[in-house]
C-alpha cells in the first residue's frame, strides 16, 4: 500500500551525523512541515533503503528511533504509520498561541556514598586539561588574555556550545542568545532573577530538583506542584493551574530524564505542553542536566528545539562531561531581552565568566579530547549500568520496582511497599553507607522512591551497599 509521500533526504557521509539519525530528522522535518500527516504511511524499510541506495539495516536503526521517540507507529501486520497523537503544527503555527548541586560533603565514616548521579571524577580527563592550560599560557599573545572579557562569556567557546546545541540538540540559537556560567545552579539563579517578581507562580515537577526550586524561590516566585509518572509531568495539573487566577510565568523542568525519577516526557506530553505555553504565554525553563551520556539510539531531542516554541530558557552543563568541580554551565533562550538582562546582572555579581578555563574546555573541544572522552565514558559508564542492574535484579528484584534507564548515572528505585527512609538512613550510617533521603527531593513529603547514583561507585562498592539497602527493605 501507499503512499502518496515520497521522500527526499541529502544523505551526507562526511556529516558527524550518522546516516540513520539524518535520515530520522528528514522524516521528522517532513512531519513538522505537513508532508507527512498523523496516520500517513511510511513505505517499509527494504523499499526506503533501495529508494535511498543504503543498507536496509541503517533504514531500521532510524525507524527505531522514531518509534522509540514516538513519532511512529508500528501496526501489526500493516506497516509504519506516522502517530496519530501529533498535532497540526501548520495550524499550530499559526494560532495566536545534572551536574547536581546536592552534595554530601566527604565524611570519614561513610566509605559508601550513593549520591544523585555524579560522574566518576577518576576517569576525568585531567591530563588533558593540564596541558591544554600550559599551552595557553605558553601562546605569545597570553597576555592579552588576562584582561576583561565578555559578561556572556568567551565568544569563540559560545560559538562552539551553540555549533553543538544546533548540531547535536536541533535547537536553533546563535551566539547572542547563550550565556555561559559557573554551573547550571548559577543558570538557574540568573534566570530567576531576572524572570520573577513577588507573587508570579513557577510550576515544578513534584519530586523534583529542590536547589533550582530554592533559587527561583529566592527571587520571589511561589511553587505549584505537578505530579510525575512514568511518562513524565501529568498535563491535567498543568491545565489544572493555568485555569486558575494565579500569575504562573513559567514552568521548570527536566523532561529528558526527569530528576529523580529518569522518567522521559512522552512526545505526546511535549506537544501539548509547548501548544499551553504559546496560548497561555508561560515560559518552558528546561533543564537538560545530562544528556550526554546516553545508552540508547540518542538522547531525546529537547523542548527547545522545536521551532513552534514561543517562550523557553534552556539550561545545560559540561561539568559532568570533564569534572564537577570544573564549574561550567549555559543558559540559552529566544527570548532576547532576558538574555540582556542575565548579562546586565552577570556583571553585577561575577563581572565575567572563568575565560581561561573556557579557553581550555575548548581547546579540548577543537583537539577531539572531548569527544573521544564522552565516547569512552559513556562505555564506562554503560557497562556499569549493567552491572547494577545485575545486582538490583539479584537483590531487590522481590522488594522494589526499578526502570532500566536508557542514560544518566542513576537509578530510580521504588520499594514494594512503604519505608521510613530517616531509619533506614540512620542504619545505614551505622555501617558506613549513605543514601539520599526522598525528602531531598520531595514537595509534599510523599515521595517512597530513593535515586541511587551508580556513576561515581566501584563494583565492589555497589555490590556491598545495594545488599545492605536491601536487607533494609
């Protein structure tokens, strides 16, 4: 059967891209732009691979993709359909629409410590970065790089993140539109200030990521809860809200892999949040904490990269990809007088960002030191992904429910039945392990689930504490 649809794609092997993703995000434009309408049928994969003179394998892998993303759908016995969940961007168009602040401070007595999802600091690129640093200051010209520079940062290390936001997160920004900070917390803190005032209302994912809710709190902003579930932020609280008389500016979020649960949005949720944010005028903070270690196809494109998206500040971090304590965050946004703003008060508190560091990051940057260590790392960390899930299927398989995470360094683990976790916690301190309580990331103190961080652990070390937690349980 079809299928009126005939599909154009220039393929491009010298493209970083690899082929099967160009041709999933040519199927995606051709959706976006209305050749291809909800319930349209795609031709099956050996006749797209001999329209496109290509392995039929590679026309499998990008059907994946899309299948995984929800812009398809398999029918059995029928074929590929385009989803009927998505809506009419045409007319949408046209309508008047982690690196994690939550440390535990090293103590003696825990030689155990499941943190949040760090990143494991031993396998940082330090050498690397030394000589990247000799190497600036051995330049003739050093000199004129102890001077002042710009409140958004270095220009030529902006120009790199956004080659990297456009290329890899198929968002469309420039230069003037990114900041760069000292961590994502300092994004957050920035953007705070310069979007709230007394009373306006901030919706937030509830449990949720309790130091950005503080930062927006301390600009003055008032907090509504939206529940979570597997498939991310429940819409009907959403809706619930802005049919309300409150003020609500903005809603924070961090739709890839939600904190703490590693729950991702569903297409069909984006889609609706982003048509709410255009006809209501609320602004999308999305944090996109750390999408780059991830163990499936690829990460899920960002909310900010759809181009129908009026109001968004999109927030990221390289500190997991070299190393926490190297503190570099951005913050991009179409909204260009809040970019204005963030600088005007970046300068009042920090006059500039760190410029030599930045120069370093993107010496490492130009070389392939960052690309190689983030193909290497996410190996690592993959491998020990699997390892605990090992474990978990060993030791708790009886006792909680846990989701096998397509990225991130943790996991969500949710027991079978209701712990007080202050006790257990004490227990564990007892015989050196800490965990981090659900209060940590609780709106309402409801929460039962515990997110253990595998990333920053050995083996033996995982193997010693998920025991323990679950002779707790």
């Amino acid at each position: 059967m079809l299928r009126g649809w005939k599909f154009e794609v220039q393929l491009d092997e010298q493209s970083d891209k690899a082929i099967y993703l160009q041709i999933a995000d040519a199927i995606i434009k051709d959706i976006h732009s209305g050749r291809l309408k909800p319930g349209d049928a795609l031709p099956g994969s050996r006749n797209l691979a001999q329209l496109l003179k290509i392995n039929r394998n590679t026309v499998v892998e990008a059907l994946n993709v899309l299948l995984i993303e929800g812009w398809l759908v398999s029918k059995e016995r029928q074929g590929t359909f385009v989803s009927d969940t998505l809506p009419d961007f045409k007319k949408a168009q046209n309508s008047s629409l982690a690196t994690s602040a939550i440390k535990n401070a090293t103590s003696k007595h825990y030689h155990i410590q499941f943190d949040d999802g760090s990143p494991d600091s031993k396998i940082a690129p330090i050498t690397e970065l030394a000589r990247a640093y000799r190497q600036i200051f051995n330049q003739k010209a050093r000199w004129q790089m102890m001077g002042y520079g710009s409140e958004l940062g270095e220009l030529e290390f902006r120009k790199n993140i956004v080659q990297m936001l456009n290329h890899q997160r198929g968002m469309q920004v420039d230069e003037h539109s990114i900041c760069i900070t000292r961590g994502s917390q300092m994004a957050m803190y920035l953007t705070a200030q310069c979007l709230f005032t007394k009373d306006d209302y901030l919706m937030i994912e509830n449990p949720g990521y309790k130091p950005a809710w503080k930062a927006f709190e301390n600009a003055g902003a008032k907090l509504l809860a939206v529940r979570v579930d597997k498939d991310g932020l429940l819409i009907e609280d959403v809706i619930s809200y802005l049919k309300s008389s409150k003020k609500i500016k903005a809603i924070y979020l961090t739709p890839h892999r939600q904190y703490p649960t590693t729950a991702t949005l569903s297409l069909k949720r984006r889609l609706e949040l982003i048509r709410l944010s255009n006809k209501y005028g609320f602004m999308i903070i999305e944090d996109d904490y750390d999408n780059e270690f991830h163990f499936g196809y690829r990460p899920i494109l960002p909310l900010s990269s759809f181009t129908e998206l009026k109001n968004y500040v999109y927030i990221g971090t390289m500190s997991k990809v070299v190393a926490p304590a190297l503190r570099i965050g951005y913050l991009a946004s179409n909204d260009s007088s809040l970019i204005e703003r963030v600088g005007n008060l970046r300068k009042i508190i920090d006059v500039q960002g760190d410029s030599i560091m930045e120069q370093a990051i993107l010496q490492l940057i130009k070389d392939g030191t960052i690309k190689r260590h983030i193909k290497k790392s996410t190996h690592h960390y993959k491998a020990k992904r699997d390892f605990t899930v090992t474990l978990l299927n060993k030791y708790m398989q009886d006792k909680a429910t846990y989701v096998i995470p397509d990225g991130g360094l943790a996991f969500w683990v949710v027991p079978n039945q209701h712990v007080d976790w202050l006790k257990v916690s004490k227990k564990l301190q007892a015989k050196g392990i800490k965990i981090i309580t659900p209060d940590t990331y609780s709106f309402d103190e409801t929460v039962n689930g515990i997110r253990l961080g595998y990333g920053s652990l050995s083996e033996k070390e995982l193997e010693e504490g998920i025991i323990a937690l679950a002779e707790m349980l």
